[in-house]
C-alpha cells in the first residue's frame, strides 16, 4: 500500500472533491486540520498547512506543485466530463503518446492528480 500526503488550504473542500469526484472513502477526518482517504492501494493524507508533523516538515510546506498521484481509469473521456461539469481544473490539454493518453487535474489547492487510461487493445 501506497501513501501520499498533500498540503491543502482547505481540508474540507479538498476531502469533499477526492470523494465526490475521485472515489476516494474518507477513513478519517479532522475538520479544518486533516483527513485521511483510502482509494485501492492509496492512502492521501490531507493537511492544512502548519497542522501537525506532516503540516510542518520541510520549513513552511504548501499546496501545489508538479509531484503527484496517478489514477487509472478505463474512462478517460466521461471522467473528464464529469469533472469539467463540475469546474474542476486541469493544467493543460490531454496528452496521447506513449503507453496510454494522460491529462492533469488540480484539486481545490492546486496539487496534482494525473488521470491516465492505458491504450485500448
């Protein structure tokens, strides 16, 4: 099992996005401070900054940046659509090359999620 933690400027509304739109299960959440959510093999910690050890290693942390997550999904187009539907935003367009096509979504702080569907047989 996989974990990954994401500096959020609201653990709320990031914890909502991952599991109204990603499919994430909310294990635990500290309203305001932190939350923990399982998807497969994943656990995102979400913290605000400044909350706890994982808000404050590193110096002054913040939300954003290019490291990220990798989901794959057989259904690239429809989950794009239903994120667009939902004003999600992406960085860029989809990018089809390689193994498979591949675009960049930002949660509500600006970290990255990179969605990806395999090419079809």
């Amino acid at each position: 099992m996989a974990s990954v933690r994401y500096i959020v400027a609201d653990v709320d509304e990031a914890a909502a996005f991952y599991r109204d739109y990603l499919d994430f299960k909310i294990e635990m959440h500290n309203p305001g401070k932190f939350a923990a959510l399982l998807r497969d093999d994943l656990t995102l910690y979400l913290s605000a900054p400044g909350a706890g050890s994982g808000g404050q290693a590193g110096g002054d942390p913040k939300p954003g940046g290019w490291n990220r997550f990798m989901i794959v999904t057989k259904g690239l187009d429809v989950l794009i659509e239903r994120l667009r539907r939902a004003d999600a935003r992406f960085r860029g367009d989809i990018s089809d090359g390689g193994a498979g096509r591949a675009i960049l979504l930002e949660d509500p702080s600006g970290n990255v999620i990179e969605l990806f569907e395999f090419k079809k047989d």
